[in-house]
C-alpha cells in the first residue's frame, strides 16, 4: 500500500469524507492538520502546486487534490490501483 498523506483542517466536512473513504478502503493515512499552522499550510500549497482548499491528498508520489477528486478515482476504478501502486 503507497503512503497516504492528507491534509485537514477542524471541523471539515469534506476532510471527514475523504477519510472516511481512505479508511473503507482499507488504507493507512497520515494526517497533518495544516490549519493553524502557518508552515504546514505553506507546505501544503507548496506541494499541492498553489492549491489551497482543504483536504488536499497525497497518495505516493502523486497529488490527488481534494475529496471530489478521491472519490473520481474510486467512481471510476482507479483508487484501488493507486493506492496499490499499480497506476501513476
């Protein structure tokens, strides 16, 4: 299974999904609450190419974006392979 990192922040209804998603399929993820911390929101934007909406999702090497994208993946088969790094 590929590392797993998403970013949230308290109280966001899309952050919950899109864990909630990671965790039905079975996947591991580390959490970084980038809301409140100045570096860490940086980190984020920096990372997710100026995307500044939460959550943003890393799976690997690639950046996913957010939960409608996360769950574009697995509507279309693909989330499963990407988790198992089977697709890029």
């Amino acid at each position: 299974m590929q590392p797993v990192v998403i970013y949230t922040k308290p109280m966001c209804p899309y952050c919950v999904r899109a864990m909630s998603l990671l965790k039905r399929k079975g996947a591991t993820y580390t959490e970084i609450c980038a809301a409140f911390d100045e570096a860490k929101r940086k980190e984020m934007i920096a990372l997710a190419r100026g995307e500044a909406t939460y959550p943003q999702i890393f799976i690997g090497a690639t950046h996913v974006g957010g939960f409608n994208e996360l769950e574009a993946l697995d509507q279309a088969g693909r989330l499963d392979a990407l988790l198992e790094g089977r697709m890029k």
